[in-house]
C-alpha cells in the first residue's frame, strides 16, 4: 500500500487528516488480514498524533472479503510520520501477501467524513433524516442565544453570522457525535470495531 500524501500550503494552519482505506483479502486469507490489521490498529495508537482508528469488516455471512479502514491524526505532519515508521513497514511485509490488488486510499473532508465507511454510503433518506437532527438544534440554539443580540443589524450580516455558526456546531460538535452514535442505524450491515483513543483538547493523548 502507498502511503497517502496530502498536498497543503506552509501557509495554511495545521489540521486533522482522515483517510479511508479499502482493502481486499485474498480467498481464505480474511481472518490472516484481519488479525494483522486489528494488531497494527491498536500497535499504531501508542504513536504521537494517531487520534483513532475505525475497522470495518466484512457482513458476517457474506462472500465479501473487504475490509474498510478511517485513520485519524493530529495533522498531515503526523500521517507522514505514521506511514514512514518502521510499525508500518513491518505491516505492509507481513499483510502484502494476504492483499488482493491494491489498497485505495482517499482522503475524506467534510460532510463525507461522517457519512462514509469505504465503500459504504448509508442510504439518502437516513443521511437526510440525522442531517435534519443535526440542524434542528443547531439553528434552534443559536437563534435563541445569539440572533437576539443582533437584532439591529441589518439582515445580510445578521444571516451571514447566524448560518456561520450553525455550519461550526454541525462541522465540530454535532455531526461527528450524531453520527458515530448512530453508526449501527446507518448501516446496520457493518461489523465495526472502534479502536480509537481520546485525545484531549491540548492534543496530548490522556495516560
């Protein structure tokens, strides 16, 4: 597997990166891979800057043999970090021969980080409904805490500051935390194993 680059400008401040990995077993060799992906998960979060790590497994049941995988890190400092440690390179060794072609890395941003697993997109009326169950609050909150204090402002700026903090409350506080509660709802099918862990708001992961 390649590892994944993100291009930014030095200018720009530093941000979270989440990447979503595809990856297909060779016949028989699922439970080999799997071992091998939960060992490097877990192995991976006592490394600086490795915020979490989603794995989705196969449907129970199912002749599918594709294993989904969402990686977090502080930063794309951190992400190149990871992919150039040695905990990477002995995985890539010991797991090459149980990959089936070649893994598909993407970067995810935005809305589509909450929605997508992999290749698995919950269907539109379930993103509709928790869309609308994260907006609701969100424009209920902030029209009554704040819409009041700007009463005698014209409207293009009134609405220009109202819907910029609807868009923050929904971008980092409620979608992530709507969505990761209702992740067995918007797809019932996926076997998950969560193997992240907090990082706290200093961004030092807690002992």
């Amino acid at each position: 597997m390649k590892p994944p680059t993100a291009h930014h400008s030095p200018n720009l401040p530093s941000e979270a990166v989440h990447w979503a990995i595809s990856l297909v077993a060779k016949e028989g060799r699922q439970a080999e891979l799997d071992a091998r992906l939960v060992d490097l998960a877990k192995r991976s979060l006592d490394l600086p800057g490795v915020t979490g790590v989603h794995l989705m497994r196969p449907p129970e049941g199912s002749d599918s043999r594709e294993f989904h995988l969402h990686r977090s890190f502080l930063n794309r400092e951190e992400s190149r970090r990871f992919y150039e440690s040695q905990l990477f390179q002995d995985y890539q060794r010991e797991a090459g021969p149980l990959i089936e072609g070649r893994a598909v890395v993407r970067p995810l941003h935005g809305f589509e980080a909450f929605f997508r697993e992999g290749a698995a997109v919950p269907p539109r009326w379930k993103m509709a409904v928790l869309t609308w169950l994260a907006v609701y609050p969100s424009v209920l909150l902030v029209s009554l805490t704040v819409a009041p204090l700007l009463e005698s402002w014209p409207l293009p700026g009134k609405t220009a500051v109202l819907t910029m903090l609807v868009v923050l409350l929904l971008a980092w506080v409620i979608m992530p935390r709507l969505t990761r509660w209702s992740r067995t709802w918007l797809r019932p099918e996926l076997r998950e194993v969560h193997l992240g862990a907090p990082v706290a708001a200093d961004g030092e992961r807690p002992r």
